[in-house]
C-alpha cells in the first residue's frame, strides 16, 4: 500500500475537484496495479476493504467518478512549429515519451481554419501517414476570414487550444482539461463545456435537454437495430451538440460542436462541466459553431453537412414494424394514413 501512495504523489494528482477527474481506465477490473502502469492517479473515494453503511447514499455526482484518473504532468504533446497559412495556421505538435496505448502516433500535424465568421475547424492528424476520412464533400475554405466571432488562443507546452466567444469572452472550446491521446486504433481529446445543459449527440433515447449538473453519462456512437433503451445506442450517429451558454444563471447564446468521425466512439459527459470524445481511428475533424441561436446553428451545421431531404407527401404516414422472428422467419410490416 505504501508503494501506491508513493508512486501516487509522484505524479501531480492534487485535483481537489473530483468533478475534474478524466477517466484514465473506463475498462472494467480495475485495480491500482493497472492505474498506476497507465502513470496515472489512483485514489478511490472509499475503501476497497470496507463496505459502506447499509444508510449510507452514494451522492449521484460522485457515483461515477473515476478513481484512475490523468496526473497534471501526463506525458503530451507539445508544439514544434507554427506557421501562419492562407487558412489560418499549421502547426506540428510532437511528443517525446510514449504512453500505454500501443501504436502511438508521436508526431502529427494541426489545422486552424477559419472559415467564416460563425465557424471555426480543427483538425489533427498524423503528419507522415494518410488516416482514413469520411468521404463527406465538405466546404473547401482556402482563405481565412477576416472578422469572426471566435478568438484562438494556444498553449504551447503542454499543447492546447482554447476558443472563446469575443462578445462576452465565453469559453467554446478548451482542450487544456485533459491529455489528447493519439495512437493508430485510439484517439481520444476533451474540452471543457460552457454549462452542462446539451442539445443532440443522437441518436439515443433520452430527455430532449441533457443536464449533466449531477451525472455523469457515456454515449456510444455504434449504429444498430435495437429497440429503444434509455442511453443506449440506436439506428442512427450523430455526434453533433448543441451547448448552452449561460450568464446570470440565464441562457444567452449557444454554440456548436460536430465531431467528423465514422468510427466507434463513446462520448462521455461529466458535471464539471465536460464532453470527452474517444474513438478508434480516423481523424480528428472538429467544427465548432457559434450560433449564436440555436437556429442559426442548426443552418451552421446544415452548411457543413447538406440540407435535408424534403420527404414525398405520399410518405408521411404511419409506419409499424415489429420484429416477429421468435414466430416467422422475418418481420410484419404495415403502413396507414
């Protein structure tokens, strides 16, 4: 035991706010052996040997706080070169000690793009060797914009970005909260949220509103015919949010996130308030909206992904289908006006 805490204090896992915790372990069978070979921070909320009062109520805050969590001075990345672009900028981040993840991509290349006024674009991705992307025809910006509603700030050691709305200096974007993570099957980079009332990240049934002020929450992004289960993973992948920015415990603007991946991905929401985005390849192609209406998002993103298809009246009635393969070999379906 007088190992653990050593190796513990080691490492600068001095986070007083447990809601700041970033999950360095979401595997099941945890145990401070495995933590503490990630070089991460061990400390459970109660004892491993002892059980908790048969009165005692876990607060739903600290019912999923991670007990393996990322030290301050993680192993990550740091800037190399920063060059200015037609774009925006070009910067090469590189890391000079590899971590658990086997296959770690040490060197890769980062993309500022300013595109309009109202949108902002990242991305990052390994400066030798092609990664696949979504073959999604995109805006194609060679030429930055002049005036936006967005300023960019970057930290050069460790390696972060931080966007903030000019008009009222609102945090959009902060990746400075926890260590990206880029290894060839496991990527994985958070950023602080401006409140913790969400709209989005479908398609999974759950309330219209997501409020994570007391929960924390993991979403998986795996399409699947499934019927539907509270949290739980359906037809569709979305992940796109909208997040609501508040002042004076009043709404004021709102802004986007839409995170251009394919793959499998679990995004996880916890109170501090903060989204994390693992997945397992690709590359990581974020554009950030800012609205400021919820509406004017909603166009924002319509920008990036294609207007939807206008239905045919003859197809707006009512379908049923239910799955009948205990009894036949497929399924009954039947429609109505």
């Amino acid at each position: 035991m007088l190992f653990f805490v050593e190796s513990t204090f080691t490492q600068q896992c001095d986070q007083p706010l447990k809601t700041a915790r970033f999950d360095c372990h979401p595997e099941p069978f945890i145990s401070p052996e495995k933590c503490l070979a990630r070089r991460c921070c061990w400390n459970p909320l109660v004892s491993l040997t002892t059980q908790p009062p048969k009165n005692h109520s876990i607060n739903s805050i600290e019912e999923n706080v991670p007990w393996c969590y990322y030290p301050r001075d993680f192993p990550t990345y740091q800037i190399k070169t920063n060059e200015s672009t037609d774009f925006g900028q070009r910067l090469t981040i590189v890391k000079q000690q590899s971590i658990y993840k086997p296959n770690e991509i040490l060197n890769l290349t980062v993309d500022l793009l300013y595109e309009t006024a109202q949108r902002f674009r990242l991305r990052i991705y390994d400066s030798t060797k092609k990664r696949f992307e979504v073959p999604l025809q995109v805006p194609v910006i060679k030429t930055k914009v002049n005036v936006t509603d967005y300023e960019v700030s970057i930290s050069q050691v460790p390696f972060a970005i931080l966007v903030k709305r000019k008009s009222t200096g609102v945090t959009l974007f902060d990746s400075s909260v926890s260590p990206l993570i880029y290894a060839n099957q496991f990527i994985k980079f958070s950023s602080r949220l401006s409140s913790p009332f969400l709209y989005g990240l479908g398609e999974h049934r759950q309330p219209l509103l997501i409020n994570i002020t007391n929960e924390w929450r993991k979403l998986t992004f795996w399409t699947r015919d499934f019927p539907p289960v509270q949290h739980v993973n359906l037809y569709g992948v979305h992940p796109f949010h909208i997040n609501v920015e508040m002042k004076n415990n009043s709404p004021t603007n709102f802004h986007g996130h839409f995170f251009l991946n394919s793959n499998a991905m679990d995004i996880d929401l916890q109170p501090l308030p903060a989204i994390t985005y693992t997945t397992i390849g690709g590359i990581i192609a974020l554009f950030l909206f800012t609205g400021p209406s919820a509406q004017d998002i909603i166009q924002q993103y319509w920008d990036v992904i294609g207007k939807p298809t206008m239905p045919p009246y003859w197809s707006l009635e009512i379908h049923q289908c239910i799955d009948n393969t205990s009894r036949f070999a497929g399924r009954s379906c039947s429609a109505s006006k």
